[in-house]
C-alpha cells in the first residue's frame, strides 16, 4: 500500500498563472495553490469538475480567476469558461465543430483565442478566432487565412501564425519530405 506522502496519479496539461496551478488528472480539472517560496512540504490540490465530458486544454487567465477549458459535454468540441476557485462551468462557443484552445490573448483583455474549422468545407481545415468571455459573445474570425497557432510579439505589434503545426498535415510524412526550412 502506498505511504500518504506518494502522490499517485496521472497529472497532465498544466498552466499556472499567478500563485496559482491548474492540470487535467483523473479526466478532471484541479487546481493547487503553489506557496510563494519553495517548501518541502507536499501541496494539495482539489477537484474543480466532475463533468460529463472530459476536460482538456486547460488555461488560467493571466490574472488568474478564470479557466478556459475544451470538452465535449455536450458533442463536439467547444470552450469553457469557469471560475479558478471552482464552480458552474459555462459554454461559450456554439460552433459544432473541431474546436482547439489557444489561450489567453495577450492584449485584449478577457479574450479567448482558438482555432476552429467551423464553415470549412473539410475537417482539420482550422482558421484562428477569438472571443470576448462576457455572456452572449460571439465568435469573431481572424482574416490570416488557415492556420493552427499564434503567438504575439510581447514588445511590438507583431505576431507569428503556424500554418503546418497540427492537424492532418502534420501527421503526414510526405510533408516534410527533403524539408530544408524557411516554413
């Protein structure tokens, strides 16, 4: 039997904001507050879910209030919403589709950015969005073409977007074939 100080588990997806630690275990969120100084004493974490749906992508908010999270609670793939200390999960997209977290936008405050392949014609087919957190906010698509990510410049305007970074194309060898850069 293991001692009480074993921390049995499979603990995947983590993201921490502030003090603050949230990760996918037990197909499940759960959130450990981490001490502002190291500690060899152990940290507990406790179960913000128990949802129908498994959870994944995980991604607290910079200031650290608010999870956005991908399930399929209710069929397809769609974003979450839910507060860091715990309770009411809300859904805030309605697309029907592949549908994959980002994270946070890193300069429009309460903003999810996702990729999604809503309205393409195939599956994995996925162009950038975002959306505001406030209820009732609609889905706004970015105008970059196709794409799988995103990361902005944190000190000018720019951004760098990744057209080949998931999705059906990445899995195929072919792909890379005889590859020397400059994508």
């Amino acid at each position: 039997m293991p001692s009480p100080t074993q921390n049995l588990g499979y603990y995947r997806l983590p993201s921490i904001a502030k003090n603050q630690l949230v990760f996918i275990s037990e197909d499940d969120l759960w959130l450990a507050e981490l001490p502002k100084k190291y500690t060899s004493q152990p940290i507990t974490a406790r179960r913000l879910s128990a949802n129908p749906g498994s959870p994944t992508i995980p991604t607290l908010s910079p200031d650290g209030k608010q999870i956005a999270f991908i399930s399929r609670d209710e069929g397809m793939t769609e974003i979450y919403l839910m507060p860091a200390q715990g309770g009411p999960a809300r859904r805030i997209t309605y697309l029907g589709a592949n549908t994959r977290l980002i994270g946070w936008h890193p300069r429009k405050p309460n903003t999810i950015l996702f990729i999604s392949d809503h309205t393409q014609p195939f599956l994995g087919h996925f162009h950038l969005y975002e959306i505001k957190t406030t209820p009732g906010a609609h889905p706004q698509q970015l105008n970059l073409g196709p794409a799988f990510s995103i990361s902005h410049n944190p000190a000018s305007p720019g951004a760098v977007i990744n057209r080949n970074g998931g999705g059906r194309r990445a899995a195929d060898p072919a792909m890379w074939k005889r590859y020397r850069g400059g994508t």
